[in-house]
C-alpha cells in the first residue's frame, strides 16, 4: 500500500489489490476515511468516515479536491488506464 501523498499527519494511500471505482484511503493511526475519486474531474464523494471529525473531514476533502489530478495520476499507475467510473 504506497502512501502516495499526505493530508498534515494523514497518510492517503492506495491499496495495490485494491478494486474499482477509483479511490483512496485517508488512514491516521485508528481513523480512516474512503474517497472515491471520480476520474479525472470529480467530484470527491465520501464513502466512509471511521473517526475524522467533522471539521477535519471537510478539510481532507477540500485537500483532496486541490489534488484529485494527482490521485488520478496514481490510481491508473498502479492499476492500469481504463474508466475510472466505473
């Protein structure tokens, strides 16, 4: 699992096994949020949210938002091109 960027502290990652649609994992010690990315314009939607709070929540997405050409970049990287949507 790279860690393909960090969010402060928070580690986003992607799992190499991982399946579609694109996504990425927002992991900090016992927290852990799933975004999925929607290639390669978004919008960001949150599909799980295991601890951030609401405040920081908004901040990993407004992050993630500013970076979503690289997170797509990533994700076909290590899982090959194709649609991302699906």
């Amino acid at each position: 699992m790279p860690t393909i960027d960090r969010i402060d502290a928070a580690r986003v990652v992607i799992y190499l096994n991982d399946h579609r649609p694109a996504h990425v994992h927002v992991v900090q010690g016992e927290r852990s949020a799933v975004l999925i990315l929607h290639c390669p314009d978004g919008p960001l939607e949150l599909r799980e949210n295991i601890g951030f709070s609401r405040t920081e929540m908004r901040h990993i997405l407004e992050e993630s938002l500013s970076r979503l050409a690289l997170f797509c970049r990533e994700w076909e990287r290590h899982h090959g091109p194709g649609r991302q949507n699906s």
